[in-house]
C-alpha cells in the first residue's frame, strides 16, 4: 500500500477483508476480492469492498430452498466461529424462516478447535432431534469433521449433509481424489458456484494445459473468480484512463504514526480518483471464465447460480441447479435466462433428479428421530371427572384409557418408526383442569404434546401446531324437552299465517278462473246468481279433496284445473307431514329457540367446568360474566337443567356437540339442542411448534378415517342414541316453499283469461256489425254516457250467453249476407 496502489485484488479470507476494508475505505483504494463470501461486507461500512465472488447470502436461500423441497422443518448448523461462519448462518437462519423452518441448533466450534473439540461437538447434537446438517466450514476443518463423523456412524442411513461450496472447492482443487477421501463424502449434498461451461472457459482451460506440458490441470471456481477479478480491475482501469481519470496521490492528516509504532502509517497516501474508479468498477459489463461479470445495485454479481451435487463412487453428480431467478431447477440457468420465463412460474415448478443419501439409501430421509437422550415424548392427558369415555385415568397401562386415546394410539401404529412416550395425567382429578393452561404447558417446554379432547382454537394454534382434527365439533345450545298434549288448534299450526292466507286466496281466485271459463260453455256453472256464487265457493274448496262434482268441458278450464290440482297435491301432502310431526314430537319446555334468543335473554346459562366456552361467551358474544354457571360433571348438566332458572337452575347450557351427543343418548333424549352450530371447529393433538410428528400423524389420522378405523373407535366408546334436534317453527311450512309453484299456476290462470276474453272480443265485433246508415240518422241525438252504458250491458249479456247460441247466430249470419250478397 506504500507504493500507491489503485486497485487491490483479494483477499480469500472473509476474516482478513474485514480488516482490510477499514483501510483502503480510508485510502480511497477498491479491493476486489474474489474468496471472501461474508454477507455482511456488502454493508454500507465496506464502500470500497467490491465482491468479484458470489456472495454468500444466496447460498444461504439455495440451501433453505432444497431443505424445503424435501420439507425437512429443523436443521442443526456446524460452523466455525468467526465472521464468516457466523454471519452466514445467520442469513441462514432468516432464509429458513422465511419457509416456516429453523435452525433448531448452532454448533460452533472455533477456529483452533482440536480433534477431540469436534468429536465431543458432534457427540452432542448426534442426541438431538434433527438428523439434517448443513455444513459451514473451511477447508481446513472439514473433511476431519466427516471423518469424525464416519467414525460415530453418523454417515449411515437416515442422516442428511448438506456441505457449502467449501467442499466442491476442496475436490476441484484435487486432480483426483483419493478413495478414503471420497468414501468419508459418500451421500453428501453440496452446493457449488455455477460456472457456465463456455468455449471461453474451454479454451483457455486448453491453452494453460499445453502451456504446462500437459500437466493436468484443476481449477475450483474461486481460481476463475480470482482470474476474473485481475481482468476486471485492467479493464476498469483502462476505461477510467480513457475517460480522462487521472492517477494521483495526496496525503491523509488522518493517518499519521504513533509512537513505537511499525506500520508507517504517514508513507500511506489516498487516490485522489478512488471514487470514481469505483464507480467505473461497478459499471464494468463483460464476458470472463466465470460468466457474466456485472454487478446490480448491491454491488453483487448478477444471476448468481449454484451447482447442486450428490458425492457418490469415486466423484460427484449434479442432481440440479439453483437460481434466484428459477429457484432449484434441472436446467442450466443460462438457459432458463434466454428463455425469458416467469419467475412466479418457475418457482412454482421446483425439480431435482434422484439422491443417494448417506448409507446409500435412495429413500428420502425423515429428517428427525426422537432425541437420543434417554427421554420419551412427554404426552400430557387432561385428567377429566365428567365424560371420562373420551379420556381418563386408568389403573390399566399406559395409565390412561378412552377414545381419544385409543385414536392416537391406533395413528401411531401407522407410523414406520417406532415414538417412546409416557402419558402424564394434568389435573387434580377433583375438577376438569383448564385446556388453555394445558396447551401453554406445552408451548413452555413442560410437555411435548396433549393428548385429549383438545378443541383447535385460534388462540391454541398461535403457540402450539395441530394435527388434523379427528372428531368434528362446535358449541351448540341444550335444552330441555317434554311432551305436551296437543292443542286445539294443532290442525293449524303445519301452514304460516301468510301460508294461509295466500293458499285460501288461490283457492278463490282459481275457482272464480275457472267459473269463466267453463261459464259459456258448461250448464253446470250456468244458472241464478246465487246458484253460481255458491258453485264458484264449492268448487274452489272441493278441489282441495278432490271431490268437486262439476265437469270441465273447456280445453283452458281444464288446463288450469290440471295445473291446480297438482299444486294442491303437494299442499295436501305437505300439510299432512307436518301436521303428523307435530303432533308426535317432542316440544321445548323454554323459549330459547338458538344462541340469538339465548344472548338476548338475562337468565342463567351452563358451561363445562375448563371448557373455551366460557371466553368465547364473555369476549365473543359479549354475556354478562355473572350469567355463566360452572358445571363439573354431566349429573350437575341434568340437575341444573331439569331446576331451570327459576329454581337455581339454568335456561340452556352451551358446549360442544360431542360431549352433548353422549349427554342425549345417557338420557333418553330428555335434552336437545336447538338452533345450529354456532361455531365450527374440531378435536387435535397438540404438539411444540414445528414438530415434524404432528404433520406424520395428520397423515395417520387420515388413513384411519379412510379406512373406517376412525368411526370403528368412535362406535366403541361413544355409542349413542339419535335425538331429533327442535328447531323453533321447524315444522311450520311458509310460503318460501311453494310461491313457485302457486307462480306457475297464476301464470296459467292470466294467460287462460287472456286467451278468453281475446275470443269474446273477436266474437263480440263480428256478432255486433255497424248499423245501417238511414237507421242511424232516425235515430235521435243522445248523450254519450248511456250509450256507453248501453253498449257495456250488451256486452255483459253477450259475454253472458252460451257459446252455442253465440256460434249459431253467428251461422245464421253469414247465411244472411251471402244471400243478400
């Protein structure tokens, strides 16, 4: 630095760029380092640092983003303890969160670690629960830790390596490696600098190999970076200089030696055209042997690429590739660039060939065991004193019994693995223990899963993970029920009051319809004006029995009666269905008909003892605190309900569906619920968040319920009887039901008396012709109203005749003009 320098190309250590950058940002002097990986040199401290090398930060988001293509949840990270190990798990970590996982442990060790260090590291998380490492080191320290590992059989089946581009630098680096060396790698996944194989780079790999007679020559991609990099700076400087930059010098008051000090710190001046030279730098676009060599705004490389490789045999095969363009692909990315596709769309089609995993096992391994420490899986059971049939204590093992129980245990057999565990009971055994308390029992580590009737809430799932519901519910209202005698007036309850009024109307306005009709036609609606009223009454309330006597001779009477009489077969048919289920069922003995009549009354209202339906009342639906009654077991249910509120009792009691369905059947349907399913929800194991066997045992659960093993465990434990559920005015039948129908019979009716007086007026202008003219002038001048009146009255009395007489005078007519004519 003493001999002014305008550029600096490296250095390989992340460690080292740290420190230098501090000096050339004072020097004004870009350093182009080409080994060091560190995210944290992009900060804003380091604006000289330029960074000819892919950055680690989106190594971190390919590692994160193959960890979820197999859904592994939890990995533990190995690391060497300096800034570069660190802040790259760091970035890790946040790539993981991003895809709902987590390093679930760091295992750091440092730098100057020994043999023994690393051994008594991998000894401790060989106990924990994940089986996935990424492996973050230098080359100094990793192929020992695979050798380590070898030793504790922890590169056998069922475990996961996932190595940075540390170890395919280490194998470029080698002409060959050899075979003890490749079988400590056997099954590890490794992340490589995708380098594009161009004629450029083959070409040149070609001239440096005879130009070193015929020695075989190896280069990792750090080498091609480093070649790059004193490529860029020439050609930076080269366009600065022709650009009309200059390269001076001027001394820094800054920097000026201390006493006894050997760094000489006054010999050191800053370039004065530092800033722009950077800036030339960062604006450099050309072809090298590592590709591209562009930077975007963050002065990164653009397209940044990585080779994903599996090490088997004697070497390694890709098994695909990954991008921030395309994410893990098994296209070149160059190629997945020319073709200008989406990235939506190709992130959604994420693709890798096969993998020979550790122990050569081509199944993808689960990522996780139980922790090898000796201890079981901690399962809390609610220690119940009311409906013990879905879970209790038990003198039995494992100590507890029931039908939640015998649900999870049957979901465990399904798994291929074999899940210790020791049930412990929560609760007093006097009082139902509280479920919310129970399920933050297990989010504070005292427990590692609740196994019982535990209702999936929202407030439940933000601290704890669910498996797939096993038995639906929600909170319905229970009342009690009686039989009542039958009133008086039942025979009117089946129809609404709307219901009745409509249907008695169309019963008049079909037979007054039908009277028209069949008026000119039949004698048997022909006769007095009393007489016709009366047959107009009978014939409209006959039809309902069927028993009307009058014949219909016209095609539009019939027409419209067919269509009637098909609407009173189903009114008939209707009414006598409802009329029987009123009189046989059972009748409510309150007046709450739902959860809206039960808000809005002031009476008491029952709920289980540690049951989520007392909050849901109070904060939810907004119930008075002092209206909830406390019950602690199902003989508490039926004493307080059957008391009612008058004497000390409640008016309904508010819970969930299953837990009422077994308090129906044990009481011979003495209760009912009304109004529906106020809440939707279900029963689910309980287990600490990101808990890879919450998601196996959803799957378990569902095989149980396809296979018919689920309802076999219910019909076990919960054998139950079928109560009718009353619904208040569910027997009534309003008009919503049939106004269709009563539509389409009006219609028919309109149209029919249309068609109707259409052919009385066409009948009535020929039956009418105009009067001859010497007639009308003998006739004396009048007033113009009772002309009009006259010609209604003989229009009412035509329309009054009978059709036959109408047609004969209309023969006898046209007879008249033909021999007048």
């Amino acid at each position: 630095m003493e001999n002014d320098v305008v550029a600096v190309v490296g250095p390989v250590s992340s460690g080292i760029a740290h420190v230098i950058s501090h000096v050339v940002n004072e020097l004004h002097v870009p350093l182009l380092s080409f080994g060091a990986t560190d995210p944290t040199l992009s900060a804003l401290q380091y604006p000289y640092f330029v960074r000819t090398t892919q950055n680690d930060y989106f190594q971190m988001y390919a590692i994160a983003d193959f960890v979820d293509y197999y859904r592994w949840k939890k990995v533990i990270a190995i690391y060497v303890d300096d800034d570069n190990g660190r802040n790259g798990v760091s970035v890790l970590g946040d790539a993981m969160s991003k895809k709902r996982a987590k390093i679930s442990y760091k295992a750091a060790f440092p730098p100057e670690a020994k043999e023994s260090d690393i051994s008594d590291l991998l000894n401790e998380v060989n106990l924990m629960e994940s089986r996935v490492y990424v492996l973050h080191v230098n080359p100094d320290h990793g192929l020992a830790i695979f050798s380590i590992a070898k030793r504790l059989r922890m590169m056998d089946s069922g475990y996961v390596w996932i190595a940075t581009d540390w170890l395919p630098s280490v194998l470029d680096s080698l002409d060959s490696p050899d075979t003890d060396t490749m079988d400590l790698l056997q099954g590890v996944v490794a992340f490589r600098h995708h380098i594009p194989d161009t004629d450029l780079k083959k070409s040149f790999l070609s001239r440096l190999k005879s130009q070193r007679d015929n020695e075989t020559v190896s280069f990792n991609s750090y080498a091609l970076y480093a070649y790059d990099s004193v490529w860029l700076a020439a050609r930076a400087l080269d366009a600065y200089l022709n650009e009309g930059g200059n390269v001076s010098f001027s001394s820094d008051p800054k920097l000026r030696d201390t006493n006894g000090s050997m760094l000489q710190l006054a010999s050191l001046r800053t370039f004065d055209g530092g800033p722009q030279f950077l800036k030339t730098i960062l604006g450099m676009n050309f072809t090298g042997l590592s590709g591209q060599v562009e930077f975007d705004m963050d002065k990164n490389l653009v397209h940044p690429a990585y080779d994903i490789l599996n090490i088997g045999g004697s070497g390694s095969r890709r098994i695909g590739y990954w991008s921030n363009h395309s994410g893990l692909s098994v296209i070149a990315p160059e190629v997945l660039y020319e073709k200008k596709s989406s990235k939506t769309s190709l992130k959604s089609n994420q693709e890798l060939y096969s993998v020979i995993w550790p122990g050569e096992a081509t199944t993808t391994p689960r990522g996780w065991v139980f922790p090898n420490n000796g201890q079981p899986l901690r399962i809390a059971v609610p220690n119940r004193v009311s409906y013990t049939d879905f879970v209790s204590k038990s003198k039995n093992p494992p100590g507890v019994q029931g039908y939640c129980i015998d649900v999870f245990e049957a979901a465990l057999k399904l798994l291929n693995y074999p899940v210790p565990r020791q049930y412990i009971l929560f609760g007093n055994g006097e009082r139902n223990p509280s479920y919310n308390e129970l399920v933050e029992q297990v989010a504070q580590n005292n427990f590692d899963a609740v196994v019982g009737d535990v209702t999936i809430v929202t407030n439940r799932t933000r601290i704890v993970d669910f498996t797939q519901p096993f038995m639906p519910s929600g909170l319905v209202v229970v009342v009690p029920v009686e039989e009542k005698k039958s009133s008086p007036w039942s025979f009117l309850e089946p129809f609404t009051a709307q219901m009745w009024l409509v249907t008695g109307a169309f019963f008049l306005f079909v037979g007054t319809a039908v009277w028209i009709l069949e008026h000119r036609h039949n004698p048997e609606f022909r006769g007095s004006p009393r007489k016709q009223l009366i047959t107009v009454f009978w014939f409209s309330f006959s039809t309902m029995f069927f028993s009307h006597r009058e014949n219909t001779v016209s095609g539009l009477g019939r027409l419209v009666l067919i269509i009637w009489l098909f609407v009173v077969l189903i009114i008939n048919s209707s009414y006598t269905a409802s009329l029987t289920s009123i009189l046989t069922v059972q009748q409510l003995s309150s007046q709450i008909e739902g959860i809206d009549s039960l808000i809005s009354s002031t009476q008491p209202i029952g709920i289980q003892d540690g049951s989520f339906a007392r909050k849901y009342l109070i904060d939810d639906l907004n119930i008075a605190e002092s209206r909830i009654v406390t019950l602690k077991n199902m003989e508490d249910y039926i004493d307080a309900l059957q008391r009612g509120p008058k004497a000390g009792g409640v008016v309904a009691v508010v819970d969930e569906l299953p837990y009422i369905e077994v308090l129906m059947s044990r009481t011979d349907c003495k209760f009912t619920t009304v109004g529906q399913e106020f809440t939707k929800s279900g029963w689910g194991f309980a287990f600490q968040r990101d808990s890879p066997l919450a998601v196996d045992l959803s799957t378990a659960i569902l095989q149980l319920s396809e296979s018919g093993d689920l309802q076999r465990i219910h019909d076990k434990w919960l054998n139950k009887k079928e109560c009718a559920t009353v619904d208040a005015n569910s027997n009534k039948l309003a008009l919503t039901s049939f106004w269709g129908l009563f539509l389409i019979c009006g219609i028919a009716c309109v149209i029919a008396l249309i068609i109707f007086f259409a052919r009385i007026f066409c009948q009535y202008n020929k039956f009418s012709p105009e009067p001859e003219k010497t007639d009308k002038e003998m006739q004396p001048v009048r007033s113009r109203r009772p002309s009009r009146t006259r010609s209604l009255k003989k229009l009412m009395v035509f329309v009054d005749r009978r059709e036959a007489d109408i047609k004969e005078i209309l023969r006898e007519n046209k007879k008249r003009r033909h021999s007048i004519g």
